[in-house]
C-alpha cells in the first residue's frame, strides 16, 4: 500500500501564526469582560439592600480568578503549538530529504519519526496500577514499572529509595522517556516500528528489544513493513518461549492481546492486524500444548474454528 502525504508548509505556518494571535486577542477580551463585570456589580453594591451584596460577593471572587485561568489556558495552548510547530517543521524536513542508500541497518529516512506520545499513551492502556504477582519475574510493578527500575531512578535523582507503591505519574513517565524510549533507540526509528519498538523495552526489558530490532533489520534493511512484520513474529515467539514454563502460561492471553493491540495501532490497518491475528493463529495451532489458548484467542478475536464455529 503507497500513500502520498501532500504538505502545504504556507498553510500550515500560517494556521499556527493565526493560533497564537489568538492568545494576545483572547486575554485582551477576557480582561475586557472582567472589568465590565466589576463595574457592574460595584454599581449593584451602591444600590441599598444588604441581599445584593451578599448575592454578588461570590461572583466577584470567581471573576477575580478569570485571568489566572485565561494565563493557564493560554500558557497550556502556548506548549501545544511549540510542539505542534517542532513536529512539524520536523517532518517536513524528513519529508524534503532524498532518500539515501541505505547502510548499518537504517531505515528510510523519507518515514515519519514514531512519537513518544504515541508510544506513551499505548503503554498506560496496558500498564495498570500496583501488581506483585508472585509468579511475574519481573517483581512488583506500579504504572508498569518494577521497583528495581523505580530505584534507579531515585537514585539517578539524588533521590532516596521508596516503595514503587508511591510513584508519581510524573515519574512514571520520565522513567519511560529515559530508561525505555531514549535508552532503547526508539527516539531514532520511523513510525511504527519506533512505537513497537518502545513497547517491546517495556514489556521484554531494552536488551531483548535491540536484539529483536537488529534481527529485523538485518533481515529486511530495505523493507520497514518486513522489518515490523518480522519483529512482530520475534516477539511472539519469545511469548510461546516464555509459556512454555507452567508459571508463565497464565500470561500467555494477555500477551497476545497486547500483541494483537499493538499490531492494530502500530499499523493504522484493519487488514494488517487481521493478517497478523491469521499468523499468531497458525502458531497456535502448530503445537497441541497452546489448544486452551487457541480457544480462546479465537473466542475474544472473533475468528471461526475449522468447523466453522467461534469457539
């Protein structure tokens, strides 16, 4: 599948010079109406009767507040711009280079750059609150991540050590950023191998997630699609790798719905996901050790079983 990304740079600089007028043009309104507002309940304080006072004392506070909360908006819509601004004079870059022959595994450079937003907002979908499963080797986690992880990064702060029960979403993802996206190389990839690349680390440690990118590459250096297709199938055998121990096998669903998610996001394709569900399904059915979980792969994925029943 090609698909042709048309940019109009003018447009686009335009639409956010436009934005930010907004700010200077929307205060100066809002300080406007503020002083309005006074003026008028001044002018009902002066009118006799205790009731209008008490009435209006309220309001006036709340009208008090009317700027900090414009300033805090207008400063919030300040951050997305410089970041909508950066991202996209990034891509256009991408977008204006020839493309470069290709060597030491690198990807095309005409790909868009995977995003740590993307990848974030993926990884809190399918990371929870606290769990210490006695079974799970990786030791109790919070926010996804394990308390060993959670001690480096105090450490690494000047921090003293503290139960990961208590780590703060602001931590959480500052771990993420560094230990997991920047350590792992994921800030350099194109999208979406960047992003399965960023989810693997987490889920599989950064080690296992480079060796599963340089096999990739090296198998498909020209072909990012191959490269996914294959990093993909690297995954999911370490999973089946993985259950073979009988304390990990109660895993193994849940894998392969973050799998199966993450093939579906990654892509953007309906029929690619559905290519890979066929795939995990051939896997299943090679050995008779993983026919519970055949079963109910196809239960919850909606696929029929050879007889022609959802089972």
């Amino acid at each position: 599948m090609s698909t042709v990304l048309r940019v109009n740079p003018g447009a686009v600089r335009e639409h956010i010079r436009r934005l930010r007028e907004w700010r200077a043009e929307w205060s100066e309104r809002m300080r406007a109406a503020q002083r309005v507002a006074m003026e008028l309940i001044e002018t009902v304080h002066a009118a006799p009767g205790r009731g209008f006072q008490t009435t209006l004392n309220s309001p006036k506070r709340y009208l008090g507040l009317i700027e900090d909360r414009v300033e805090l908006l207008a400063q919030t819509m300040e951050r997305a711009l410089e970041r909508l601004e950066r991202g996209f004079y990034e891509a256009a870059q991408i977008l204006q280079e020839a493309r470069q022959p290709l060597a030491d595994g690198s990807l095309p450079t005409t790909a868009v750059a995977a995003s740590f937003e993307e990848a974030y907002a993926f990884i809190r979908k399918w990371e929870g609150g606290y769990v210490n499963d006695p079974d799970d080797r990786g030791g109790p986690t919070n926010m996804g991540i394990t308390q060993a992880t959670y001690n480096r990064y105090r450490r690494d702060q000047g921090l003293p050590p503290q139960d990961v029960r208590h780590i703060t979403p602001e931590e959480a993802e500052a771990i993420y950023r560094r230990y997991y996206w920047e350590a792992s190389g994921a800030a350099t990839l194109p999208r979406p191998l960047g992003m399965v690349h960023m989810d693997t680390a987490v889920n599989m440690g950064v080690e296992r997630a480079k060796q599963f990118l340089g096999e990739a590459l090296k198998r498909h250096p020209e072909d990012p699609q191959a490269a996914l297709e294959t990093y993909l199938d690297l995954r999911l055998n370490r999973y089946l790798e993985l259950a073979q121990d009988p304390s990990q096998r109660k895993f193994l669903n849940g894998w392969l719905n973050r799998l199966r998610d993450l093939a579906g996001v990654a892509s953007g394709s309906p029929e690619w996901r559905q290519a890979f569900e066929q795939r995990v399904i051939a896997r299943l059915e090679s050995d008779p050790l993983w026919a519970e979980h055949l079963a109910y792969v196809r239960r919850q994925w909606g696929w029929a079983s050879p007889e022609g029943e959802v089972k």
